[in-house]
C-alpha cells in the first residue's frame, strides 16, 4: 500500500467516526438544520475519500471491481446528503445549493455505474437548484457580492449536462447547453473584482477549460470553423488566468490541452504543417512551463507525451524517421515520469488504464518492445484492455 493510499484511509477513518457521531445527533428526534447540513457534508466528504482510497492502490485484478463498489457507496452517500439537503427549512440558499451539489457529486460518481440518462435527470435538477439561486440573488440588492459563485456553479452546471448530452448524442441539446454556458459565464465575469479577492484566475480556467470542451464538441460535429474559433477565444482566457494565478500550474496543462485541440482541427483540415506547430506549442506554451513548476506534474508528463506520440506519427506519415524516433523516445520517458508519480490523484480507472496503454504504445514506437509488454499483460490482468484491441493497434505492431 502507498503511503497516499494510508493517508485517504486515514482520512476516511475520521469521517466516518464524524458521520457515526451526527447519525446519532440525526436520530435523537430533536435534530435540526444545523444537524442536517452538518451530517450531509460530512457524507460528501465520506463519497470523496472513498473513491480516493481506491484510486491510489496498485493496478491490480480487481481494481475495476474495487472503483465500481466505491463509486457505488459514494452515490449512495451523496444520495442521503441529497435527502437530508431537501429536508433544509430554515434558508433557502443553503437547501438550494445542498441539494445541487449533493446531485452533480452524484453525477460525478455515478458517470460509469448508473448510465448516462440516470445522471441527466440528476444534471436538470442540480442545474435548475442553481438557477433559482441566481433568481433568487438578482432579487436582492443585498446578495450581489454572492452573484459570483452562484453564476459560476450554474455555468459548470451547463458544462457538464453539455458533456452529457453529446454521451447521448443529443447534439442540440449540447450544442444549447454550451451557448448558455459561455453567456452566463460572460455575466459572471461582470461580478468579478480581482481586487476586492474574488478568483478572477480561476474564473477565467474554468471559462477557458469549458470552451476548450466546446471546441471538441464543435470538431466531433464536423464544425470545423466554430470549433477553431471556439479554440482561440478558450487559449486567450486561459492565458489570462495564468497571467491571474502566477505560479499556477493548471492554467499552463490547460494550455496544453487546447493547443491540442487547435492541432487536432488543423489535422481535421489536412493542414499537418499547422498541426505539426501547434502540438509544439502544446507542449513550449503549455506543459514544459508546467513541468518547470513540477517536474513530477502528473498532468504536464502525461500532456508531454500524448503531444510526443502526435508529433511522432505525423513525422512517420511525412517519412521523417529521425523526427519520429526522436518524438516516440521523449513520449516513452514522459509516460515513465507519469507512472512513477505517486502523489497525485490518477484519476478513475478509465484514465489509469490509459495512461498506461499510451505508454506501452509509446514504449513500442520507442524500441522498449518488452516494457511495451509488461505494460500490456498488466492491462489484460486488469482488464483495462483486449488482446483484439491490442493486435489492431498499429502504434503496437512489432
């Protein structure tokens, strides 16, 4: 066991002695708001620290088994926390905003156990509570200063039922999401004042990471034109927050990963060339700076190597074999940087399992044709992968 995995468990001892604690307070028949609200915090934190408690484990068997149980505890943790949100009655805000967050937890846990209409119907409530926040604020002189985060909470909201709709292929109803979401990001920005304290860094991440998104929305419809406009306006916001958060490292992966984006459209419009200039700008704008913060960055290795493995088939496809080579050797070290970071969060199964089959991919291309293998017989264990899928893959012929 990592000392990260004893650390959530840990960490999930102590909630849990608290919730076991407020069940009682819950159950004396005299409990109140403060009780309620208390105990349904305390159960979003349990879902949190359970889910984390597993992902820090070693890749193993049963891992899939393991993220499915604790991802099914944690729904039904934040499913009470929902119940005891509704059962608020003295301030309509705090029930409001309870009940929503309680919901997009549900969503965020249920993503690959209930079904992607179970967490839609979870994303139209979760986005309506939000909304009669913002209704209820702009009603009140008095609750401007809390205009920010409700707007916010209610554009993320519409990201993710965006995100979720496109799962469905109801490509209207994501296309409509994403438009309301860029304009209430629009007029939360107005009540920002990075002077009076307000996150106008993270307002601007959170904006950029969202039109990010759209931007692939755009390029799986076939948009091409939207999509890179969409591209442009989500690099110049994420500019803006890192020039906000000095010292920030998100902001700089978030980079990366739209300049990414930008090559995959220029790949979409058969202009390599651009393509070619943006993965490198993915990677001197984006992740290289982030990896200058923190060498070990999870986010800025993995980003390495994915823009590496780009490059690299590019340069085989433009008979460029040193320039391949080359690419294909610097993915492989990146991917190894990845993988040996312990200390970040890695995400649930499906981005662990790809991880590791990029780098087995990359170590392929490299040359670290037995590295490549161990890497895939672990997948096989884990059933992170097929030997069909292997056999297909032409990033892994011999």
């Amino acid at each position: 066991m990592s000392k990260h995995h004893n650390k959530r468990s840990e960490a999930l001892a102590s909630f849990e002695q608290a919730v076991t604690g407020l069940r009682n307070l819950a159950s004396s028949g005299n409990a109140g708001d403060e009780v309620r609200v208390a105990l349904a915090d305390t159960l979003l934190q349990v879902a949190k620290e359970t889910t984390l408690a597993v992902r820090f484990l070693p890749l193993r068997e049963s891992t899939l088994f393991d993220e499915r149980a604790a991802a099914d505890r944690a729904v039904a943790l934040c499913e009470e926390a929902f119940t005891l949100y509704e059962q608020v009655k003295r301030d309509h805000l705090e029930r409001s905003n309870g009940i929503a967050t309680a919901l997009s937890a549900v969503v965020e846990y249920a993503a690959g156990t209930r079904g992607y209409v179970f967490t839609r119907d979870a994303l139209s409530r979760a986005t309506a509570e939000y909304d009669a926040i913002v209704h209820f604020l702009e009603s009140d002189s008095n609750t401007q200063g809390d205009m920010l985060p409700a707007l916010w909470n209610a554009a993320d909201a519409r990201l993710k039922y965006a995100e979720n709709a496109l799962e469905l292929a109801d490509f209207d109803a994501a296309k409509r999401s994403y438009g309301e979401m860029i304009g209430i990001y629009e007029k939360a920005c107005g009540f920002a004042d990075a002077s009076q304290g307000d996150d106008l860094g993270g307002l601007l991440y959170d904006w950029g990471c969202s039109v990010t998104s759209f931007a692939q929305c755009m390029l799986k419809l076939d948009a091409q034109e939207d999509a890179m406009q969409a591209i442009d306006v989500a690099i110049e916001k994420l500019k803006s927050a890192s020039s906000f958060s000095l010292g920030a490292i998100e902001p700089l992966n978030a980079i990366g990963d739209a300049y990414q984006t930008k090559a995959e459209i220029f790949m979409a419009r058969g202009d390599d060339n651009s393509a070619c200039e943006s993965f490198k700008l993915a990677m001197s704008e984006g992740f290289e700076r982030a990896l200058r913060s923190n060498a070990s960055n999870l986010d800025g290795n993995i980003g390495i190597g994915e823009a590496s493995m780009d490059l690299g088939r590019l340069c085989l496809k433009h008979h460029d074999i040193d320039g391949s080579k080359s690419s294909f050797e610097r993915a492989w070290a990146s991917y190894q940087k990845a993988m040996a970071n312990t200390e970040a969060d890695p995400g649930g199964c499906e981005e662990r399992f790809s991880v590791v089959y990029n780098a087995a991919c990359a170590a392929n291309r490299a040359g670290f044709v037995d590295a490549s293998k161990e890497l895939l017989s672990m997948l096989i264990i884990c059933n992170g992968t097929t030997l069909e899928a292997i056999n297909s893959d032409v990033d892994l012929q011999q």
